[in-house]
C-alpha cells in the first residue's frame, strides 16, 4: 500500500495499491479497504483513471465522489 501524498492537502484519501486491472483505496478515518476493478461496476476507464489520479497525487478524491463513489466491488 502507498501513502497518497495530496499535493493539495485537502483529500480524503490516504493511501492506494495498484494492481493491473484494479485500484484499492483507504480513506481517512476508515480503514476499510474499497477495491474498484475492470470486472466490477467502476469498469477499466474509471478504474485507469483513479491510477493516473493516484500517482499523480492530486484529485483522486473528487474523481472518486464525482464519478465512482459507490462504484467499488
């Protein structure tokens, strides 16, 4: 797991693994795991998108209220 740096300080994000088809979130405050996958209902554009955001590290968290927020597998 990587820690989400946040380059703009304000995320609800903590950290993210990567995997080929898949991205697994932490969010603050809640250590549950949230897994978005190419097979599930967040789908590969989604899914590609969040690994760009995620290494980025900037708007991986209002990618993810705005577009796959209850999307995870």
């Amino acid at each position: 797991m990587e820690k989400y740096r946040n380059s703009g300080g304000d995320s609800g994000a903590s950290a993210f693994e990567i995997g080929s088809d898949f991205i697994i979130e932490i969010f603050k405050g809640n250590p549950k795991p949230y897994r978005y996958s190419y097979g599930g209902r967040a789908g590969q554009n989604h899914v590609e998108n969040m690994k760009r955001l995620a290494r980025s590290e900037s708007g991986l968290n209002g990618y993810i209220n705005q577009f796959v927020k209850f999307k995870y597998d």
